[in-house]
C-alpha cells in the first residue's frame, strides 16, 4: 500500500505542489491525503471552483 500524496509527489511533481488546494475522491467517496490506496483504486483530483 502506498499513501496518496506520496504516489501524486512521485509520479507527478508540478501537480505535488498543488496538492493543498486540491480535494480528493478515491472511489467516489471524499478522501484525505493519508488515505491509503489499494491497486485498482480509482482516485480522482477535484481542483478548487468557484462561481455563483
């Protein structure tokens, strides 16, 4: 098992430093950044939005 934000620093270092504005699904359910992911996990990154 590997802890989100490590595997999104690893594979993906520009996106690494947006992690703190980013909202995190694994598997269609809210996650925090020391989720730990499974192999077959979906994981999906939510950037921050705004609007009215």
């Amino acid at each position: 098992m590997s802890f989100l934000l490590d595997v999104i620093k690893e594979k993906h270092p520009k996106l690494g430093e947006l992690t703190e504005t980013l909202v995190i699904s694994v598997n269609w359910e809210y996650a925090t950044y020391d989720t730990k992911l499974k192999d077959g996990d979906e994981v999906a990154l939510l950037p921050p939005v705004s609007g009215g």
